[in-house]
C-alpha cells in the first residue's frame, strides 16, 4: 500500500510502497478515504527531521539527555546501535483521518464492516491507505457528515479538550490567541457553548478568516488587544484564555496575562515557551492549565491500545468522548471544518501538501486534505526490498518483530556471520517492517507471520515480538518445520508452554 513516510536522519519525505497492516484483536482495519496534513504538529516533526545532527540535538535537548542517560547505563557501542537505529528509521506521518472499515478485530464490539469512522493518533491514523486503529481511537461518523469533514476529528478533540479546560459558561468572553487550524475551531466550539470569542493572531488573513466566520471581535497582535478586550468585557477583562498558537518566545503568555480578569483560567495547547510572568499571574491569582492533546487517555497504552475505557462517572470527557462530541457538532452544524480546508491534495502528489505546509510553495493555506483512491486494488502482503535478493545457498533466516533489540542487537550479529542471508521481516507495522527491511537487508517485507512461516525458502524464524505472542508462534514455526530463535520468556504460562513442547 501507499503511505507518506520521512527518513529520520535526511529529513527526505516520499510516498513509499510498504506492507498493509494486518487485522488483529483490539481495533478495526480502515480503508482511508481522507486525512488531514497537520500545520502545525507535522510541520514542526518535518522540519525537526530536516535539520543537521546539531540542529536536532539543539531543537530536542530531552532527547539528548536520554542518550546520555543510555551512555551511562549500556556503553557506548549499545547506546550508538540505538542511536544509529533511531535516526536511520522511517517515520509515519499523520494523526487524523477517516474511512470505511473493512475488518473488525475481536473485542471490538459496536463495529461492523463497512461502517465510515473517524480515526485518531500519532502512528495509527497515518496518511496510509489502510490503518488499524485500536478500537478507543475510533468513532462512528454520523450520517450526513461527509468524509473530508470527519477527518478533522483529531485536530477538533484537541481545540475541543482545550475548551474543557478552561471550564467556560454561558455568556462568558474568551480570547483564543493563535487562529490557526485548532484556533479557529476552538472559536466555532466557544461560538457553540454560548460564550463571546476574540480572537489575537499575527496574520492578518487569519484574523479575516475568523471574521468571516462570525467572531466576534478579531484582532492582529500589532493592535491595541488590551484596550479592545477590556472594553467589550466593561473592563473586566476575558473570563478564560486559549493560547493554540505556536511561538518560539513567551509572547502568547504574558498576552494572556495581561488580557485576562482577575481568577480567570488561562489555557495552554500551543507549543509555547511555559515562562510565566510572576506579577500579573499572581495579582490576579491565575490558573494556568495545560490541555493534553485530545483528552484523557491519551498517552496512557491500556486505554489507547489496550481499549481499557474510563468509567463516565469519574472521567466525562474522555479522548473517544471528544471525539464523537465533534462529530456530533458536524453533524448539528454547529462547527463546520469544511469552510476551512484551503486544499485538496491527491494521496500521490503528498509531497506537494508538504510543500505547502513547509513553505516551499508560496500560497495560503489552512486546512490541507489528502483523498484516497476510492478503488483501490487489494495491496500486496509482500513487498520486495529494492537490489537486494536471498542467496538461496546460505542459510535462509526470518525475522518476526524488529524492535529496538533486534534491530540493534540480533540482526546486526546475524549480518556479521557467513553464510547467513535474511529473507523477509514482519512486524505489526507494515512501515517498521518495510524500515527494518531497507537498514537491514532482507529481501522482503510482509505483512503476516504467516507469510514468513509457510515460505519454504526460509529456514530459520527469529521470534522478537511481545512476550504474550511468544508461544503460539514458537509452536507454528515448529509445526511448519522450521528451526527457530526465540526471545526470552519462551512461555508465559503452562499452558502456553505445553503448547510449544506438544509442537
């Protein structure tokens, strides 16, 4: 299948060839129909990827204390396979989009093949022709809502956790600073919830935009932002402040200081510098909260992956609760993200959406969609790696999961010995496999274990995936005959482990 992809190290992004994703418990195969480039997020992840080794190491100082960290723990030859594995590796672009499912894993009650959904996060709702999405990280379009609307969902549970945040009442005055594609959103929710929205952007076709779109007061930075918001307010200042623009300086903050009333909430979702300025932040005795991403449970792998729900008695709103409560505003018509797509960009000519978003091409832009062949054949499981062929002669290996042991560890042993040639990888992800594949050497990515487990040109299977997947695989190779290394533990449980010696 077709996927946007950007090597770590040269910062290069193409429309590559990788594995389809196959099916499994816990989430739903989509078919893409529409994906939204970010302007924001994705931009800053290309442009960070595009940058010398300095420019990374000065733009992420985090990452370079993790590595030193590293150092200190394994060594320098442990710490610079990582290092080399990590810059090396091809990167999925994309975290909103929308489709038709075309299969539904076990667990995942509620769904039905071809039901149009809206999918979210980093890594799964990918600018790919096929995703699978774990089942908390989708939500059912309501009919009505065309597809190029719901793909916004993401983007739009982000402004929409942000308006949590700030907890905002009926006929309150809020200021969104920073109008871009989250701010403008945020101020058709605020429109929604009742409340007066001035909104404070440095461009002032965004500031145009907004106006168009029944604002009620739109500022430039440049104008007097303080006068005008006092005096709508009768000289109390704003009730709550969103800050959803991106700065490299604390400007956003110390504005929002100085706008709002005394108790006000003052809300971050931006990437904006957190230095808050003491004297009008403790005069008025702000609260200033941080909006994480799209809602609670974002960040947290048992409810993201492992479909682990909140109970709504303690947690009302939470990542997939905000999800279908923008939909539900698309479907009332009370928040159209329609109106804000300045582009449409064809899934082969993804460069050219990037290109916009980076800057290369000089035009005006907002809500940037990709569309997806509506026809698209099935995709193959198996995807040979350019100049590379099995030597036939050799010992023949396999690799099922590539992670960070593998891939810095196993395979490279394996690539030192004679007479070894790897023959094709699999992981969970197609785009890890079809990685490992290029770095590594093998011929082949694919998509299934099955399609390393039943080729008769393989002779060896390395077994490096999760540890609850162990034993059913160890127990398959062996029935197909096939000579196998499995990482530790071989079993979890007796059961499994009895399994693996009946094989």
């Amino acid at each position: 299948m077709k996927q946007v992809v950007q090597n770590y190290r040269t910062g290069e992004l193409k429309l590559d060839d990788v594995p389809a994703p196959a099916s499994r418990p816990g989430g739903l195969l989509v078919r893409t129909v529409a994906s939204v480039v970010s302007a924001g997020t994705e931009k800053t992840k290309v442009d960070l990827a595009r940058k010398s080794l300095v420019g990374k190491a000065m733009a992420r100082p985090d990452q370079v204390r993790k590595v030193l960290d590293t150092l200190k723990r394994e060594g320098l030859v442990s710490t610079y396979n990582k290092v080399r594995n990590k810059l090396d590796s091809l990167s999925p672009l994309g975290y909103s989009a929308a489709g038709r499912v075309v299969a539904v894993g076990e667990g995942c009650e509620g769904f039905t093949v071809g039901d149009a959904v809206a999918c979210a996060g980093a890594g799964y709702a990918n600018h790919a022709e096929l995703l699978w999405v774990p089942s908390n990280l989708c939500a059912r379009i309501p009919d009505g809502v065309a597809f190029e609307e719901a793909a916004f969902s993401t983007i739009g549970a982000i402004a929409l956790q942000g308006v949590r945040q700030a907890e905002v009442q009926f006929g309150e005055t809020v200021v969104v600073i920073g109008l871009g594609l989250i701010g403008q959103l945020a101020v058709q929710l605020l429109r929604a919830s009742g409340c007066r929205v001035i909104g404070v952007d440095i461009d002032s076709w965004k500031v145009e935009l907004a106006q168009q779109h029944g604002i009620d007061l739109a500022l430039l930075r440049g104008a007097d932002v303080v006068g005008q918001t006092y005096q709508l307010t009768d000289g109390r200042g704003a009730d709550a402040i969103i800050i959803t623009a991106a700065a490299p300086d604390n400007d956003p903050v110390v504005l929002a200081g100085e706008l709002a009333r005394d108790r006000a909430h003052v809300v971050i979702v931006g990437a904006v510098p957190l230095d808050v300025p003491r004297s009008p932040y403790y005069e008025k005795e702000l609260d200033v909260r941080l909006s994480r991403s799209y809602g609670p449970g974002r960040y947290d792998r048992r409810y993201e992956e492992k479909g682990l729900d909140y109970p709504i008695g303690y947690v009302r709103w939470t990542e997939n609760r905000n999800l279908h409560a923008f939909l539900r505003a698309l479907e009332t018509k009370q928040v159209s993200a329609a109106k804000l797509i300045t582009h449409r960009v064809p899934l082969l000519e993804a460069e050219r959406a990037y290109d916009l978003v980076a800057g290369t091409i000089q035009e005006r832009f907002l809500g940037v969609v990709l569309k997806y062949p509506e026809a698209a054949p099935p995709p193959p499981r198996v995807i040979a790696t350019p100049g590379v062929r099995a030597d036939r002669s050799a010992a023949t290996v396999g690799f099922i999961g590539a992670g960070s042991f593998a891939g810095s560890m196993l395979i490279p042993i394996l690539k030192s010995l004679p007479g070894v040639t790897l023959t094709k990888v699999c992981t969970a992800s197609g785009l890890t496999a079809r990685d490992a594949a290029i770095r590594h050497g093998f011929a082949a990515s694919v998509s299934e274990p099955e399609d390393i487990l039943s080729d008769d040109a393989t002779d060896v299977v390395f077994i490096a995936t999760r540890h609850d997947t162990h034993a059913a695989l160890a127990a398959q190779a062996l029935r197909r005959g096939k000579a196998e290394f499995v990482e530790k533990p071989l079993a979890l449980d007796r059961d499994h482990l009895d399994a693996v010696l009946a094989a």
